[in-house]
C-alpha cells in the first residue's frame, strides 16, 4: 500500500451496478495440498506467471431491473483503505477512493486507513498520527458518507483483531508463497537489504487477514494488487480445508469453512493512474520526485504548475490507447475522469487540440473536481471532535464483526477459550 489495501477500485454509476465476472486462478501453493470438493470454493481464473497474474475477466455495469440488495435484505460486503504515509495522490483517489461513493450505496462498506502496512519500510513516526487523521479527513470529504449505516471509515491499529488475526495465518503459510510475491521482490530490491524488516515480506499475510477478518463478499483489486488478492483466496481456501468442516465441528463450532473466499471486483477503465513524469509507470507516493503525482491537496498554482511541466510528446493532435504515446493517453483518461465525459466525448473534443490547449483545459478540469474535496477537507481537519467520533464508531462496528471471526479461528484451531 503507499499502494491502496486493493487501491483500484471499480468505477460505476450511483445506481445499483450488476457485476458480472469470469476469472481464473492459478494456485500459489495448491500443488502442495489438495482440497477437497465439500471445502473447496469456487475458484476464479488468474494465471501466475513469474512477473505478476494476468487476469482475463468481463465486468459488465448494465442497469439491473432491480436493486441488488435493498434496505431489508443482507448486503454483500466490501472492504479497502489506503495508507497514511505520503500525500493522498490522484491515483488514489481515482483508482480508488473517488468510486467508493457508488460502491456504499449498494453495499456494505468497511474502508479503513491502514496505518499498520505504512511501517513496513522506514518512515516518519512524527508524521504518522497526522497522516492518519488528515487520510481519514479525505475519504469523508471525496464523500464516504458514515451517515449510511452501511458505510465506515476507522483506523486499522484500532481494531486489534487485524494483528491477532495475521499471527494465527502466519502459521498457516508456507514461505515459499510469500518469496514468490513480486511486491516484495521490487522493494526489497529498491530499498536495500539493511532497509528491510521482516514485515515487508509478510505484510500480505496482514493484508489477508484485513480482508479475511470481515468476511468480505468482494475486493476492489487493481493490476498491482491481483497477486495479494490470490494470496487471500488461496490462504482462506487453506486454513478452510486445515481447520473447518468436520474438524471445527467436533471442537463444538459450526462447521463448514470459518471464511469467505473473497471474489475480486475488476475496474473496467481507470484503474492505474500514470506519473506525469513517465507515462509507463504508476503514480506513486513513494516516487522521488512530487512532480510526479497530483497530490489531492495541492494548491491551484501547483497543480497547474505540475502540468505545465508535465512530460508529453511531439505527435500531431491527441489520441488515447497509442501504445508510442503512453503520456497522451494518461493525460487524457485523467481528463475524462475529472470531467465526467465518455471517452468518446474526450477523444472527439481532443484530437485537434495541441498541447498548450488541451493542458490548460485539464489545469481547469483538475482544479474544479478538487477544490470542493479541498474545502470539505479543511472544515472536518478543523472539527477534530466530529472525526474523531466517525473513527470511533467505525472501529466500533468492525470490531464486533472483526471479533466474531477470530473467535471462530481461535476455536477451529484448538485454542482453549474460557
């Protein structure tokens, strides 16, 4: 996460989206344990192949005839959050946080800062609390809206079963599945060994149980974060297979698997958005340079300032999806986010436009969309009783969820509970 827990969130319409998907997964670990067909859940298709999965899948956003779920039905489950190191960049928000808006009117929501993940490489103790609170301050003024009692916001540390919950998986996963996660590989490699603590290779077993200890119907999963979401099915199918069905029953449980094997939610358009330095990668809080992102905060004259500056190229005209030209089509898919066009609109309103036009028309685009967000920001960072008491409540709710399944794993695992 400098990463979102999943940050890339599925874009849809404020009303009831209908999702429909066909993945495949490939096992992490599945060569070296079979499960059988009464544990086993369904399985969705992504392929590992060395460097990351690939996932083939379809999400359609047709309108449904009907809700999906309504007032007095149970609604499906979904949870994310993103970490407070760092400035809360565009690529957050529009990968993730800004589609959160849609998703709470459909489904339950458990969106929650992951302060725990942002120490797994060195940071800025000073720093932390207030990145917390003002990441918090964020989600409610892109619109999280906790008034809906199917939407949270609370901070990862407070609910303590997140820890508790990652020890008891730990046990249950073979190294070698965490020695294969590129993630690791990547940032190990850039920060240097004396740099590297033991959590940033265990980190996705937490990430597991963030998603795991709340039985979540679906996680919003973006190109970096596929290989952590297979990791979670793949360990929750495990410890199922390891200590439920018969074996939680004859310990006076329930039986049957102790969790849900999360289904991943598919952005169709708009998942990663791209440095406006290399149009080849992401845009990153951990990039050395702020040029490289749109901070959500960033004043107006920094913003137009950044992409005044920011890197293009010397085609004639505009265009999206020419594979020579990944700077022009991360600068347009940024406009057609911030204006709320088609992509046909975009391409349409566009393809004459030189560079010094169309670079003034996505200064004014970028400041519209966050000056609302920045001023909303600045009234909840100042009415520190009102946040305070969203984040309470919040860790409140989830903790009751949270403590109902890991007293189910203490007893399918044999713990004595008194």
């Amino acid at each position: 996460m400098g990463r979102a827990l999943f940050s890339n969130f599925l874009i849809v319409s404020n009303s009831s989206p209908r999702l429909t998907s066909s993945l495949s997964f490939g096992g992490l670990g599945g060569k070296n344990w079979k499960i059988p067909p009464p544990i086993r859940q369904h399985r969705s298709l992504v392929r590992y192949n060395g460097s990351g999965f690939r996932c083939n899948c379809s999400v359609s956003l047709s309108q449904p005839a009907a809700p999906e779920a309504s007032s007095s039905s149970v609604r499906k489950r979904i949870v994310s959050g993103v970490q407070p190191t760092g400035s809360i960049h565009l690529g957050n928000y529009l990968g993730a946080i800004k589609n959160w808006i849609a998703l709470q009117n459909t489904y339950e929501t458990l969106f929650f800062i992951v302060d725990l993940h942002a120490i797994t490489l060195p940071y800025d103790t000073q720093q932390l609390s207030k990145a917390t609170r003002d990441t918090a301050a964020i989600y409610l003024a892109c619109g999280v809206d906790t008034s809906k009692m199917q939407a949270s916001v609370f901070v990862q540390s407070h609910v303590r079963a997140h820890v508790e919950l990652m020890w008891l998986l730990s046990s249950a996963t073979p190294i070698g599945w965490l020695n294969r996660m590129i993630q690791f590989k990547e940032k190990s490699r850039k920060a240097g060994d004396e740099n590297v603590g033991v959590a940033l290779l265990t980190y996705p077993v937490l990430m597991a149980s963030d998603i795991l200890l709340y039985q979540s119907d679906f996680v919003p999963v973006g190109e970096d974060q596929k290989q952590h979401l297979e990791l979670t099915r793949e360990l929750a199918e495990r410890v199922n297979y390891l200590y439920g069905g018969r074996k939680w029953k004859k310990l006076g449980g329930r039986g049957g698997a102790i969790f849900k094997v999360p289904e991943p939610l598919i952005p169709p358009a708009g998942a990663r958005v791209m440095s406006l330095t290399d149009g080849l990668s992401k845009m990153s809080k951990s990039a050395p340079s702020d040029q490289s992102r749109i901070n959500i905060l960033d004043p107006k004259d920094v913003i137009a300032n950044k992409i005044k500056r920011c890197k293009t190229d010397s085609y004639p005209g505009l265009e999206f999806d020419n594979p020579e030209r990944p700077e022009c089509n991360n600068l347009l898919s940024i406009y057609q986010l911030m204006s709320g066009k088609t992509k046909e609109e975009v391409a349409e309103e566009c393809h004459n436009m030189n560079w010094g036009t169309f670079k003034s028309v996505l200064t004014d685009a970028l400041i519209e969309h966050l000056h609302p967000i920045q001023v909303r920001h600045a009234e909840i960072i100042s009415d520190s009783t009102y946040l305070d008491k969203v984040l309470a409540e919040g860790a409140s709710k989830a903790g009751d969820i949270a403590d109902a399944t890991l007293n189910n794993v203490y007893q399918a695992m044999g713990f004595l509970r008194t």
